[in-house]
C-alpha cells in the first residue's frame, strides 16, 4: 500500500501538477485567474487543455465531463471521450481550451422552477478554475457552473461563488477600514462534518421503502437502540473498519482532507468529519464525499443512508457546517486573540455574524429545509427549528461589558485538576461547548448544525455569505469617511450587541421553555416545516438583500422557491404511496395469515376439547382483526388525502396539503402498522425489523 503522502492528491490536477506540467507564464497567467479572478486569456486555456489531458490520459482516463451541481442535490455528468478521428483512419486524443471553458448539456431534464419552457433546451456548463479537476474512474472531471440560455443560474455553484465575492468584497472595505491595505481577497472557508448510516444491503434489499424512500416508513422500536450510550465513540467493527479504511483512501486520492472518523450515537451510524477548506471547493468535496461514500459501500456489501430520519426512535444524521472567513494573508477573521475584548476588528466582524443571523434567521432556516430535515429538526438529537446563536460565558461577558459600558475583567483561566499526578495538567477553555444550538461559536468559527445529513452545503453557504456580506456592508457604508472612526465604530458594535441580542441564546436549546421564550417573549421565529418557511424566500427584505448582493436575480428566487417546494411535495408523495402499496400488499396480508393461523389453533384446540385454554388466541385474534380493519381504513384515508393534491391551485397550497392531510394520515398509518408487527409472529412479517438492520453490520 502506497503512503498517504503519496495518495495524497494522485487523481487530482492541483497546484502541484499545475507547476510541474505548465510552462512559467502559462501558470502564474492562470494562477492570477484562480487568485484574483483575473480574464482568462484564450492561449491560456488551451495549453491547460492540453497539459490536463495529457496528465489525465497519463493517470488511465479516456473521457472528460463537465462535472456541475443542478438543483436536483446531487451531481451530473455527461461524458465525451478525447479520441478525434485522424486521416488515416485511426484516432488521435485531443482536448481544447473551448471544451474546457464551455460544454453545452442538454437543460431541458433538469429542474428550472421555469427559469426556461420545455423546448427550450440548450444550457451551458462554464469551467470553474477555483476548484481543481480530478479523475473519478476513467473520467477526467472538470467542475463547472451550469446556467441557462438566458444566463440564468441553473446549479448551487454559481450563486455560491456569487455569494463568495460578495462577501470578499464587502471585507476588504472593512478591512481597510482597519489599515489593512494589503489584503487582496477575503474567503469564507467550511469544514462540513458527514454523519450517515451503515446497513448491509440484505437488509436494504428487503425494505421496499428504503430502496425507494432512503427512509423506513415502518418499524416498531427495538428492544436496544441507543439507550445505553454504548455506541457513540464506541471501538469501530471491522467490517466498517475496512470500509472507513477504503473510503479514506478514495477520498485522499482526490485531495479530499478526510480527518476524523468514529461511531456516532445511534446503533450503525458513524460519522466522517474533514478538516475545513474554502467553501466552493469545500462544497464540491462534500458531494463527492456523499457520492464515495455510497459506491464503497457496496464493494462492502453495505448500503450507506443519507437520510435525515431513516429510523425511527434513534438519532437522525445532520452535517455540521463549521463556517469561519480568512483573508489571503492567513488571518481567521473570526479569532478573538487573546484579548478579544481589545480586539476591535474581531469584534465588527463577530457583530457581523450576529446581526446577519437575526435579521436573516428565516433565509438560514429555508436553507436547510427538506422533507427528510423537517423529521429531525426538534427532535432531541437536532438542533430546534428556532434559530439562535450560542457565544460561550467570555464572548458573552465580553459583549454584555460594551453594551453597558462597563469595565470587562476577563475569563479566569482554570487549571484542571484530575487527581492523578500522572496526568497533564492543562487550563480549561473559558467556554464549554453547547451541542444544542443550531449556531453556535466553537474558538475561531461558527458551527451551523441544522443541515440535513443528504443537503448539499452550497444552500446554507450562500446564505450565510450574503447575510454576512449585507452586515459589512452597512457598517462600512457608515464608517467610511468617519473622522472620529473609533467612537463611531464602538457605537456601532453597541448597538448592534443591543438590538441584536435576542438572537444570543447560551442554554439549552432542547428545552420546551426556550422554544417558548424564543417565540413568545424574543420574538423569534419558528418554522417547524419546509412548508411552513419556504415561501418566505420571497419576503421582500429576503429579496432586496440577495439581489442588491448580486446573489440572486428575483426570477431566480422564484425559481429556486418552486423548485424547493415541488420536491419536498414529490419527496412525500413517493413515501405516502409507498407506505400505501406496502400497508396493502405486504403488511395486512402478513398480519392476516398470521391471524388465521391463531384462529384455526384455537378450533383445533376448541375440538380437542380444550377451549378454556383458546382464550390467548381469541384475544389476539380479535387484536389483529381489529388492526388490519384499522390498517384498511388508514390505507383509504391516506389514498384520499393524496388525491387531493391534484385539486391543489399552486404549488405552495399543495405543500400545505401535504403538511395538514397527508402527513398525519402516514403517521396514523404507521401508528396501526406499528403496533401489529409488536404482536405479529416473528417469521410472518414481510421485511426485516428494527433490531435486524440496526445490528446487522456485525
């Protein structure tokens, strides 16, 4: 086996292979591009075309694709071999620098949220050189920007990197503000931690509904889950040992920083954290990193869920977004030092991040909404659906001290004390963690835990740029030309911490009590489901902000809005007439025979003479009639609430169908269902149970 430093990278044209296969000029002309977001020059991109080729035909690949990201949540890819034909009739391998700069991908497949009508087709993929191109398979992949024939955005890419300038130019105005002249870009950079499951595929095989669902849509609890704790952290199985140890090794290849690995809390969940890189390329990383993930898997005879809530009763899986901005120079803008009551510029930049999370909690909230999130956000594992931010006791001493004008004392520094003279001794952090908070302020960046485990980490990102990039803009748009700046800007930051200190929450995000207090005495809002927030990407103060930063045209809101709601509506019908077909096929079939099979047990008994002794399977009997009639009713109850989506005026009064009919007629399906598999004989039921999948990986 190859060393990891060698690994490293190997399928991935970075800067290491850039230096080594372009001449001087044609490197430092396109690392001003990748840089400084300087035009690319023609001549320059045809020799990349032609180095990438040669270094991507040198490594086995024998097509190229224009890799993008539409706004289905995953990836596409449309492969074209490099072979061109030769006069003498054989082949030679070509790559040009128009293929590499633009592809034309049929649009007309792709979700548009009518951005463009059905025969208008024609879209275009455009070379995104931030993000290196590497080889998966034989394929050379080249990351790109997809849009439509009228320019608009069709993909998370490009309102990403739009979000990415915006909030780079709004920095650099404060940081002048600051001195600091020599900055030339400011980036925002994201580690996202993975959480997921591990199922071997017998058991995946025999689930209809998580083949077609991602998610069980049955399952009485088992009699283990996670009560005792005894999984998180727990030492890892060999069988998922080899498949972590593979997966790294795939990752690693192309240049994915694959860092921590462990079990999570529920039974077969694990967890894959990378240390943080830009965003754009931290987000091209993570949907490879979803897409690896699945394929080894299967080399393991494994299925890997990324479902938000594939079981019910245990965990669900989320991806922590940890979020901070650096300028080139290597400074985390979002370091507090050692004094950060001192700290000035930190502190600007930490009220940024206050102000644009409380003027914008709804655009977070719409960020991270999906069928599968509204299952886990609330539930005792997740973060509430209520937006707040945690600071930790100095950040809060520290804010509470400027906004009354009071003198700040600083964090005492602790020395843990462990009664073991052999162990290190070591101060104590000044704050304790709080995995409760969907925001929370973690040392040197902020942690948004509310994305759904399967939600590309573009969504969020944008959001979270362009709020923070609209908060700059308005302090540097007071500041600049102040003549007494340092007054100007501590009233500043005081009256941010003042009128933005709702959104400061530093307890336990779990309880009932806060969600009570952050709706009815902050006023803070609280969307439980993607119907209940995705309309309001459209709010106006939503709309002037991603406009005015150049995020989003409004027709491309409008689209996304759509879009977003008609598969949150499709998602859920899928699982209702999944749930239908097999309540009606698998199920009541199931508890029927076993419920024949009593009721012929008891005549026998009954003409043996031993009818005393029947009263057990007439109880039971009775039990089961009673359920599979309940069954029937739910089954045409559920059949009747989808049928009524068709009478829906609009897509948004279809998604308030789905949440006030359709949903609760599945969970009172699955209420009935449930309860029959806990008295229904083992060998009778139809498919696997709880305690089979989630100790299957042994």
């Amino acid at each position: 086996m190859k060393k990891v430093t060698e690994t490293f990278g190997s399928m991935v044209f970075d800067d290491r292979v850039m230096k080594s296969v372009l001449s001087a000029e044609i490197y430092r002309s396109l690392k001003k591009t990748i840089d400084e977001g300087a035009p690319l020059d023609a001549g320059v991109a045809n020799a990349v075309a032609a180095a990438m080729k040669d270094w991507a035909v040198s490594k086995g690949a024998t097509h190229y694709t224009h890799w993008f990201q539409p706004l289905t949540g995953i990836t596409a890819e449309k492969h074209d071999s490099f072979i061109s034909p030769s006069p003498d009739g054989s082949v030679i391998m070509e790559f040009s620098g128009k293929e590499l700069l633009k592809g034309e991908p049929d649009a007309s497949s792709f979700p548009s949220g009518g951005l463009r009508a059905t025969f208008e087709a024609r879209g275009y993929t455009a070379w995104d050189p931030t993000s290196y191109a590497f080889i998966k398979g034989k394929t050379l992949c080249i990351p790109t920007a997809f849009c439509s024939y009228g320019g608009h955005a069709l993909d998370k890419k490009t309102p990403l990197l739009r979000s990415m300038e915006a909030l780079n130019k709004q920095a650099l105005r404060v940081l002048k503000l600051f001195g600091n002249d020599t900055v030339k870009r400011v980036v925002s950079s994201v580690g996202p931690e993975q959480e997921y499951f591990l199922i071997t595929k017998e058991m995946y095989d025999a689930r209809p509904d998580l083949r077609f669902c991602g998610r069980t849509l049955f399952g009485a609890k088992a009699p283990k889950g996670q009560e005792m704790d005894d999984h998180y952290f727990g030492a890892i199985k060999p069988r998922v040992a080899a498949y972590m140890e593979e997966l790294n090794e795939e990752l690693w290849k192309l240049g994915i920083l694959a860092k921590t690995e462990h079990n999570e809390v529920a039974p077969a969940q694990h967890e894959l954290a990378p240390i943080y890189t830009t965003t754009n390329v931290a987000t091209d990383h993570n949907q490879l990193t979803m897409e690896i993930m699945q394929k080894v898997a299967s080399k393991h005879g494994l299925v890997c869920l990324l479902h938000e809530k594939p079981f019910a009763g245990v965990n669900g899986s989320g991806k922590h977004n940890n979020w901070s901005i650096a300028t080139d120079e290597g400074q985390n803008l979002l370091s507090p030092g050692e004094t950060p009551y001192e700290n000035a510029q930190f502190l600007l930049f930490l009220c940024a991040v206050i102000k644009a999370v409380d003027d914008y909690q709804d655009l977070l909230r719409i960020s991270v909404a999906t069928a599968g999130n509204d299952h886990r956000l609330g539930a005792n594992e997740a973060p509430p659906a209520v937006i707040s931010i945690f600071l930790g006791d100095e950040l809060n001493g520290v804010l509470e001290a400027i906004e009354n004008d009071t003198p700040y004392e600083g964090a005492q520094k602790t020395q843990m004390k462990l009664g073991v003279n052999v162990l290190p001794k070591f101060n104590r952090d000044t704050t304790d963690r709080n995995r409760t908070s969907p925001f929370a302020f973690t040392g040197n960046k902020f942690e948004f835990r509310m994305l759904g485990s399967s939600n590309s980490i573009a969504c969020a990102n944008i959001m979270l740029n362009a709020a923070v990039a609209e908060s700059l803009k308005i302090y540097a748009d007071r500041l600049e030309g102040e003549e007494d700046f340092e007054t100007k800007l501590h009233e500043m930051i005081k009256k941010t911490i003042k009128d933005h200190k709702r959104i400061i929450f530093n307890g336990n995000g779990y309880d009932d009590a806060w969600i009570k207090e952050a709706t009815e005495v902050r006023g803070l809002l609280n969307y439980r489901t993607t119907a209940d927030c995705m309309p309001h990407l459209l709010d106006k103060k939503n709309a002037d902000m991603l406009t005015a930063q150049k995020v989003f045209t409004v027709a491309e809101l409008q689209s996304r809005c759509d879009i977003m709601l008609e598969n949150y509506c499709k998602s859920v019908t899928i699982e209702a007439n999944t749930m239908i077909d097999m309540a009606k096929t698998q199920i009541a079939p199931a508890v029927e025979r076993f419920a024949a099979d009593m009721a012929r047990n008891a005549a026998a008994k009954k003409s043996l003479g031993l009818a005393i002794s029947c009263d057990y399977e007439k109880e039971l009997v009775k039990k089961l009639s009673d359920l599979t009639d309940c069954i029937a009713a739910k089954v045409n109850e559920l059949q009747t609430a989808v049928a009524s989506l068709g009478g829906a005026e609009n897509i948004i009064a279809e998604s308030v169908i789905i949440r006030d009919c359709v949903l609760p007629k599945m969970s009172e399906l699955r209420a009935a269902c449930d309860e029959a598999e806990t008295i229904t004989e083992k060998s009778y039921w139809p498919f696997p149970t709880y305690a089979d999948i989630l100790f299957s990986v042994r």
